[in-house]
C-alpha cells in the first residue's frame, strides 16, 4: 500500500485495488514486448472502449472507437510518442498533413520516412483564429499547395580520396 495524505489517499487505495486486480487475472494477459506493441498499434489501431452511464436513467452503455497512428513527432520519437487519430478522421488528417501529397506517394519504394517527418512541422505553430490565412502578427506563413514543388531525390555516386582511421583494441 502507498502512502499518501487527503485526497490522493483514495486515489492510492483505487490504484491499488486495480493493481489487485490485474495481478489476480495475469494468467489472462499476453506477455509482449515494447516492439510487439509497437508493431501492432501502428498496423491494427488501438481500440479503446469507453464506458457511459446515464445520470438518468443509470443505464450504461458501452462505446469502442479505433483509433490509427497519426504521425510521430520527432522531439518525442526517442520516448515512442505518437499522436493518434480516431480512424474515421485520419485520412483527412493525414491529408492535410502531407499537403495533399501523401495519398500520392507510390506504393512500392514510397518515401515514407521523409513524408513522415515533414508532416508533424505543420502541427507545430498552425494560427486557428484566421482558419490558415496568413497574418503578420502571428508568426505563422501560409504557403498555397499549388506554390510547392516536390522533387524526387536522386542518388549522385562519386570516388574520392579519403584516410580511414580505426581505433585498435590493445
């Protein structure tokens, strides 16, 4: 048992007791790792089942919403933290995004790295009160999609001279 004064007194015995709980159904529970985890919130979604109880009537119903794996901001992509979307928005979301381009990409061989690290600058300072237009006060610039120009990268090869240095184990 915590402890702890007041208020979070309760809050403690409520952890504890669902604590309790978990540990008494582990025998239910599929052990997996953070890369298993991982690989199945960004493939499948996660569903997450709320519970609502109507002051009424009392009657409780049940609602499960899926929720798909937006982008991942790069400050936080050493913690594995990503933000994520209720799965009838993302491809809206995600359109908007990626500036349109995202549904484009091809399907084999996309560049999904690169889309993805540019997705989550436009969340960064985006000025809600003028719905996107632009605004000199405001730090943000409006860019038109038409005004963008997407490249392709290319690969350049070339041979030089260069000195390799190598640390040895004495």
């Amino acid at each position: 048992m915590r402890k702890a004064a007041g208020d979070n007194k309760e809050k403690l015995e409520l952890i504890d007791q669902l604590e309790e709980k978990v540990n008494s159904r582990k025998d239910l529970y599929k052990k997996l790792t953070k890369d298993d985890i991982r690989r199945i919130f960004y493939e499948n979604g996660v569903p997450i089942t709320y519970t609502k109880t109507d002051k009424k009537t009392g009657e409780v119903t049940e609602e499960t919403i899926n929720y798909k794996m937006l982008y991942r901001n790069p400050s936080k992509a050493k913690q594995g933290s990503c933000m994520f979307i209720r799965e009838e928005l993302y491809d809206k979301a995600y359109d908007w995004l990626t500036i349109g381009i995202g549904p484009r990409l091809p399907k084999c061989n996309a560049k999904i790295v690169e889309i993805s690290a540019y997705a989550p600058l436009s969340t960064s300072a985006i000025d809600t009160k003028n719905k996107g237009e632009p605004d000199d006060h405001d730090g943000t610039v409006y860019i038109p999609t038409r005004d963008i120009l997407v490249l392709e990268d290319q690969d350049s090869f070339f041979r030089t001279i260069a000195d390799v240095v190598r640390a040895e184990d004495y």
